[in-house]
C-alpha cells in the first residue's frame, strides 16, 4: 500500500461549489504539507503543518483552507472553487527527526478541474 | 525571496548519453538543495538530498553536485535510458527549523531507444 495517498485522484467541479481533497500518510510523519502545481511552473505550497496543532500558511494561500484532524490526516478545502484553481493538488509529509536528512514524500497527486 | 531556475525546461536524447541538468538559485543562504523526479500519475520520488556542507552527492548513475557560491546545482544521468524518461525538479530548502522547499519549473526529460 501506498505511504502517501490523496483522495480523489481527479475531480471535475463548478465555479463557486465546495470541494474537498484529502490526504493520509501511514508514514508516521509528525508534518505534512499541500502544494499545488501549474504547467510551466513548480510546485508552489499552499499550507503546512507540523503537528496536529499548527498550521501555517504558505505562499498561496488564499481561497484555501485546511483541517488536520489527526497525525495522519490532512485535508485541503476550496470554499468556493473558481477556474483558476485548476491545477495538480500534491500532499507530501515530512519526519522532523531525520534531521539533516529530511526529505519530503509525496502521494500521487489530485487534478482538479474547475468549470 | 528564494527563486529557482531550470535549464532546460525540456531534453531529448538518445538511449546510453550522459546529461546533465542545471539548477539555479537566487539565494546562497540555503540548508539543503534537493532533487526529485516526478511520473505521470505518481507523485514526486526524492532521488538526492544534498547538505549545505556538502558538495556532492551519489547515487547509481546519478550525481547531483551543490556549488553555493555561484548558486548553482547540476544532477548528472550517466549512461541514459528510456526508464529515466521523467520530470526532474530541483528544490531549494531555506531554513533548518522550517521545511520549506521552493521548487524549480522542472526539466522534462525523453530518453528514446
């Protein structure tokens, strides 16, 4: 089974619905994170969180919004989607105590559409 | 604010060359530089992590250099081959307290038969 899983793996919504994009992790990871990506550009983060109880914004957050219900759980809200937030939702999750080492592991990934 | 840059945004070569991928960032200050490769369908892989202190890493036919100075790192794919065809992206991670990678476009790479 995969480490890192997202649901669903694509989704196509109206301008101005609500939407929900989950993520779990069987990693353990005390940290996880939502970036989004565009053809043309890099990943660019939306939110982060280092525990259940800390979430922080990132670049581009706004229209976004974000539930960590528990260590393992992680979910990305868009209240009232508009089109250009089409793009290539990914979770990742981190372990704090690999130190230097800390890398970032990702699920595969959500594409979103919105019409 | 931290900037990352790939050339080129895109490569095609033939099965068994050596490449070699450019990564360029804007800011010296980093704690680590960061390669991945990215599949359709299947999330980005971590394939070379390297320190601040280092200037190297290895791992099988790929070798990922970190020159701070002039901030630039280059990943290099020896020995080519249709299975590398993938997205390689560059990350930049600024601080040691915050995991927090800033990502290059990405170079889509095609290595054919």
């Amino acid at each position: 089974d995969a480490d890192v899983t997202q649901t669903p793996r694509n989704r196509i919504t109206k301008t101005g619905k609500r939407i929900m994009l989950e993520c779990s992790q069987t990693k353990g990871h005390d940290r996880m994170y939502w970036y989004r990506q565009d053809p043309g550009l890099g990943l660019r983060l939306i939110y982060y969180s280092f525990d259940v109880k800390d979430i922080n914004k990132g670049e581009i957050s706004d229209g976004y919004s974000v539930s960590r219900q528990a260590q393992a759980k992680f979910s990305l809200s868009l209240e009232s989607a508009i089109p250009n937030q089409t793009a290539l939702y990914f979770c990742a999750t981190s372990d704090f105590g690999a130190g230097e080492g800390e890398t970032q592991y990702f699920g595969p990934g959500t594409r979103l559409l919105v019409l | 604010k931290q900037e990352v840059t790939q050339i080129p945004a895109a490569l095609s070569v033939p099965e068994g060359e050596n490449l070699v991928l450019n990564c360029s960032f804007t800011d010296s200050a980093i704690y680590n530089l960061q390669w991945f490769r990215q599949d359709p369908g299947k999330g980005l892989t971590s394939l070379l992590l390297i320190q601040s202190s280092q200037r190297e890493q290895t791992s099988g036919r790929l070798n990922a250099s970190l020159d701070k100075s002039s901030g630039r790192s280059t990943l290099y794919i020896a020995a080519s081959q249709p299975g590398d065809s993938a997205t390689y992206l560059c990350a930049a991670r600024r601080g040691g307290g915050y995991n927090k990678l800033i990502f290059g476009a990405g170079t889509r790479l095609a290595v054919h038969p």
